[in-house]
C-alpha cells in the first residue's frame, strides 16, 4: 500500500473535538487505500504550560528530565488520537519515540535526529495496523533517555518518517491553508501559493514565515520528500493546500514568490574598528560564543586604518552582544570607538528562485521603497534573496508596497 504521513499541530488538535475531526481526515485516507503515520504534536498551549512547570520547580534544570516532563504533552495527543482512530474502527496504536525508536543525538531539548528504524512499524503494518500515530517532538538519546527536537520539532519529525518509510508524501496540517505571498494579516490581497519551491520555503520559513520550521523544510529539500501544507478546519481534496516541492515541478512561477518580515530586528554598529586580518573573527567569534544570532553583516569601506561594521540580531539579544562586544575591548580583542544600536527596525525580504534568470528585482524593489518615501539602513543578498533593513513604523507600508510592486496577487 503506498503511505501517506499526515502530521497535525497543536491547535488541530486542542481539544477531543478537534482530535476527533483530525482522526476522521486520517479514516479517509486509509478508506482511499493509504497506510497512514500521524505525527501528532501537543495540545495547544500545553507544551507552554509544562515548560513553565519545569521553570517554577527547578530555575537551574536538568535538561535530562526538562525532556522527560516537555516530551508528555505529545504522549497524551498520540494515545487520545490512536483511541480515537480505534473508536472509527479504524486499526491503529499510538508510538512514544523511544518505542519506534526515533534515534537522536544527545543534545537535550535541541536533540537531531540520526535515525528511524523501519522494523517495528512495519511488523505491526503487515498486520494488520492501518495507522500509526507517532508522538512528535521526541525521540531517545544513545544514553537511553527521552529527547526532543526543540520548538517546532514535530514537523521535522514528520519530514524525517516520510522520509525514512519512503512515503508518496508528507501532509502537514495546521490553522492555515497553505503558503502565502505574504502575511494575509498585513496585505488583504496576499494569495495562496498552489506550489512553492524547497529553496524558497527554506528562505521564507528562515526569515520570519511561521508556517513551516526551517529544519523541517531543511530535511525535506535534502531527501526529495513533497511537503504539502494545508488546513485541519477545512475538507480538502488533492488541489488543497500548498506543496512544497523541487523546483522542476513548477511549471510557471513569479519572479518573486513571497515577501517575508520580521518585526523585531536590532541594528548594532561597532564605530571605528581597526580594520586588520581577522578582525571579523575577532567580533564575530565572541558573539557566536554568546549565543547572539547575528543575520545581515557590512563592513564599511576603510579609511587610515579604521572600519564601521554592522550587523543585525534579533532585539532581545542586544544586550548580550553589547555584553561579548564590551568584554571582547577589555579583554584587548578588538578596538572601537563606539557600539551604536537601533532597536526600531524591521527586515523586509522579497524571495523567488526567478531571481537567478530576471535581472532588475533589485532596482523594483529599492525604487518601490523610495516612492513611500521608506529609507534602506542595510542590505544584503543572495541567489534568490533580497533584505533590506527599514525603520520598524514602515514595515507594513513596504511589505504592501512591494507586493504590489511584484504582482504578487497575480499567479504567474
């Protein structure tokens, strides 16, 4: 039988209503003539409410055991939706990760997964089992203790069996029906994307898009798995949804597919640098060491010596780079002047594979900008992407602005 891997997050299945509704889509697919693996993430809200468990009973935590309180919420959803299942006569048995096992690494609550041996799961399926509802999130250290994948692990856990079980593909449902052009929140005429490209989902997804986690779609690029996104509240057939796919899939596409933002972006400038070899290891190693995300990087051009450099972070790590920035001085690493940050600005993207054949995205994009009078503090690009940093009262003006600056209400 071909397999289908349906994965529901935690608002499709907040409550034993919205279990039972899933449940019913998963009995369709097996009357359709599909083995099923459903990854099935927490309730909504209750993966939050464990964490905070773990913080008021033990500030300094063992992350061992934080796993093995976290990783629960996931074991109740798998066996309510397997009873669930069973009640529609429909024959199916819940798996916690250590049971399949979902083998990982042993970086606790950032856990990787390095294997899923089929032997288990497929024993059951011969016979008899028409679906097997896995506990996302999760999975078992080499040292025999429960692991998980970090926030927005049960898509990678999903991404991982569709690839592991060769499955026709990988459905993963959620509170909206697809992949859009841009937030619908902020651009009314934003539009449902019918497929979209590994390489700009991973873009999308990396710069703000909270539709997919970025591992996910990672893991999906690197082993050809079609990732289709659709909506748990709505009935679906095999036009619903987005699919995310290889790029020779899609016939016609926009030059640019999508604009992306994120809101809290920091804009930090260390003034005058001694600009020397291996002065950008010099500021960027001990920002690493801080655990500060530093995103866009220019390097102003030298004059006698001395050199601005600018980057971004997201806004709750200023703190902690202006930290690492000021020891790294005391400690003799580095040399400057001054360390300026602007906490008000936002980070515009606009993606599309169509980038690497259309010349002039840049110059539209920049002259849109301009004519709402939005000034360009920092950008940077790659093969399929433009960012650009703007002052943060603008961003949802640039993001309308270059939707329709794009066409992107329009299909290809």
């Amino acid at each position: 039988m071909p397999l289908l891997v349906m994965k529901f997050g935690g608002t499709s299945v907040a409550d034993l209503a919205r279990i039972k509704n899933a449940a019913e889509k998963v009995k369709r697919e097996v009357e359709r003539g599909h083995e099923v693996i459903v990854i099935v993430s927490a309730m909504s809200g209750k993966t939050n409410e464990l964490v905070g468990w773990v913080e008021q009973t033990s500030p300094m935590f063992d992350a061992r055991e934080y796993d093995a309180v976290v990783s629960s919420g996931e074991n109740v959803t798998a066996g309510l939706m397997s009873l669930t299942l069973q009640e529609m006569d429909v024959p199916a048995r819940s798996w916690q990760g250590w049971q399949v096992p979902v083998q990982t690494t042993s970086a606790h609550s950032t856990a990787r997964i390095e294997d899923i041996p089929r032997a288990n799961i497929d024993a059951k399926f011969a016979e008899g089992m028409k679906v097997a509802v896995i506990a996302g999130f999760q999975g078992l250290s080499p040292e025999g203790r429960i692991t998980t994948l970090g926030r927005g692990g049960s898509d990678t856990t999903a991404v991982a069996f569709a690839a592991a079980f060769d499955a026709i593909r990988c459905d993963i449902y959620t509170d909206v029906d697809g992949v859009y052009t841009t937030d619908p929140r902020i651009e009314d005429k934003a539009r449902k994307l019918d497929k979209i490209a590994f390489e700009e989902m991973l873009e999308l997804a990396s710069l703000g898009a909270k539709v997919l986690q970025t591992r996910s779609v990672e893991l999906a690029m690197r082993y050809k798995v079609r990732l289709r996104v659709l909506s748990s509240f709505e009935d679906n057939d095999e036009h619903s949804g987005t699919l995310v796919c290889d790029e020779e899939d899609i016939m016609e596409q926009n030059v640019v597919s999508g604009i992306a933002y994120q809101r809290d972006e920091a804009k930090m400038t260390l003034i005058s640098v001694a600009d020397r070899p291996g002065i950008a290891a010099a500021i960027f190693g001990p920002l690493a060491s801080a655990g500060v995300n530093v995103d866009m990087i220019v390097q102003n051009i030298s004059e006698e010596g001395r050199t601005d450099m600018t980057f971004s972070c997201p806004v709750n790590q200023v703190a902690r780079a202006q930290k690492a920035m000021e020891d790294a001085r005391t400690n003799g690493d580095i040399n400057f002047h001054e360390l300026v940050a602007d906490t008000d600005v936002a980070k515009i993207s606009v993606v599309g594979i169509g980038m690497r054949s259309h010349a002039g995205v840049a110059s539209k994009m920049f002259d849109a900008l301009a004519k709402e009078g939005i000034n360009i503090k920092v950008i940077t690009t790659s093969e399929i992407k433009i960012s650009v940093l703007i002052d943060r009262k603008y961003m949802e003006l640039a993001v309308q602005a270059l939707h329709d600056a794009f066409g992107l209400e329009h299909a290809a």
